[in-house]
C-alpha cells in the first residue's frame, strides 16, 4: 500500500480520517478515506500502487468493462450507458466545437464508436490492455496507453472527455497537466465525478457505492473539485448533472448495505437525491463538468 504524505491536489501536509469502508465490490478489504484540511478533498489513504490496483479490477462482474453478464445491476447499467451515449455527445456537441476527440478511459469504444458514427474524429486513451484491444477489434478505433503516446505537436484536441475516470488516475496532477497540453486553447474539457457531498452520499455514509473503495481514490465535490481545477488553470464554465446516476448507486449501496437488491428504496433514495439536488448547492450524486482552459 502507498501512504501519501500530501494531499494529491494542494501538497498540504494536513488531513484528517473522514471515513472508513471498506471495498464491498470485491475484496471486502478495509480502506480509509481522509480529508484535506486546507483545500477539502477526499482522498483514499493509505491507497494500493499503480502495480497492487490491477487486483482491484479482476473482476468479471466489473461491468464498466464487461456488460455480458445478466442480472439486475447489470441491465440498469447497460439501459443508462446507452442513454449516456446520446446525451454523451449532445454535450461534446453543445460545449464544443467537436471536430475531433480524445475519450480518456474509454474502456471498450462505446462512445468513440458512437462518436465515429456520426462524424467525429476520434482517439482513445484506456490503460487497460483488455478492453483496449476489444475496442481496436470490433471498432477500428485509434486507442493508446497513455495520453503522451498522442504527441502533442501532432495531436490537439478540440474536446478531452473523462466520464468517470479522474477519480480513478494515480498520477493527478501530471494528467491533468497533459490534458492541457493536448487541448487547444478554445478548446472544451469534460469531466464526469461521483459527488461526495450529494444527499446519497450523505445517506449512505460508508455504503455509498461511489466511493467505490479503493478503485477511486479521490472523492471530490464542487469546492475542492474548483480549487484543484484553480490550481491547474482551468474555469467551470457550467455543470450538468448526471440524474439516473443517483438511482444506479442507490441500487449498488443497499446491495453493500443489507446484502440484498432493494429496487423500490434505492428508486425513493435516488428521487430524493435528485429533487434535494435541485433545491440546494450540495449537488448531485454525479455532475457533469464543462471546463475551459484559462488564457494567461
């Protein structure tokens, strides 16, 4: 396990335990969630290291990779990918130029292949070898390891997409240094995050299946999502939220909550969520952020 010293966004020395879970998804290991006294993120602490986190993912259930499993998580997850991907690219489309784009953590193609369909120049970045390959295999798609293997005097981007990825980056500040090298400068970022400070997490304390211990290893909300983003050079330009989101996790939290699927209470849950979501500056279960790079 690696034991950070400062906290991954502002380098402060100073934090406190803010949580402790544990990884209900797969290995039902103990993890501690801390939180960053000067800028006020949630980071996991002590953490696995990019080699020990593979572990973490070796999985046949870890459906963001693999929806040929069946069951009830399984097919809410697929209904609201497959929404996701329209909706997806009406904000690439909306809050971008989108004449090309780089999908960070693009898994298996889904996206860029929808992307590709209707036009777009596409580039994907997924660690990952598996999915890497499906998605070189049946789309044809210009997938790499790493975003420097995109030169940057050959490769700009008109818009950079994570969909709930950032949270799972071990080098934070290098990869969001990199993004802003790869985006023009009229260009758009777009960031997907779970939202710590959302009704659900509230609710769900340690059963809130966004933290998704310990495979996120960084719980932001919109306060210490802005300061990381302030000390990068990068403006919030608008934040979209993510509403099925809040029923998916809901489902997810009682599962690592009572053991058992609860369909009924996580469709209440997630509804509260959302309505309390739009009366208040806590936010939703996941948002969706449009940035712009700052010009000096």
């Amino acid at each position: 396990m690696e034991l950070l010293k400062n906290c991954p966004s502002c380098n402060s020395t100073s934090y406190k335990t803010r949580i402790n879970g544990y990884d209900y998804f797969l290995s039902n290991e103990e993890f501690i969630i801390v939180e960053c006294n000067e800028c006020g993120l949630n980071f996991t602490n002590p953490r696995p290291g990019i080699a020990d986190s593979v572990r973490f993912y070796d999985s046949a259930d870890y459906i963001s990779h693999d929806t040929s499993k069946k069951g009830l998580l399984t097919l809410v997850y697929t209904y609201a990918r497959n929404f996701m991907l329209r909706k997806k690219l009406s904000i690439v489309e909306g809050y971008s130029k989108g004449k090309n784009i780089l999908d960070i953590g693009c898994g298996t193609g889904e996206f860029l292949n929808f992307c590709k369909k209707k036009g777009l120049e596409t580039y994907g970045v997924e660690l990952n070898r598996k999915p890497r390959e499906t998605a070189a295999k049946n789309f044809g798609l210009d997938i790499r390891e790493k975003i420097v293997d995109f030169p940057a005097e050959k490769h700009m981007f008109d818009c950079i997409t994570l969909w709930h990825v950032l949270e799972h980056i071990h080098e934070l500040a290098p990869t969001i240094e990199s993004i802003k090298n790869h985006l023009k400068p009229d260009g758009a970022l777009i960031i997907a995050l779970p939202n710590c400070s959302s009704w659900d997490a509230l609710h769900y304390k340690k059963f809130w299946a966004a933290y998704d211990l310990p495979r996120h290893l960084y719980h932001f909300n919109k306060k210490s999502f802005t300061k990381f983003l302030g000390i990068h050079q990068f403006k919030i330009i608008k934040i979209l939220p993510q509403v099925l989101d809040s029923y998916y996790i809901s489902l997810l939290s009682e599962k690592y909550k009572s053991g058992k699927n609860n369909l009924i209470k996580a469709i209440l849950n997630g509804a509260i969520s959302n309505f309390k979501a739009g009366n208040s500056e806590t936010g939703y279960s996941s948002q969706i952020y449009i940035l712009h790079p700052e010009i000096s």
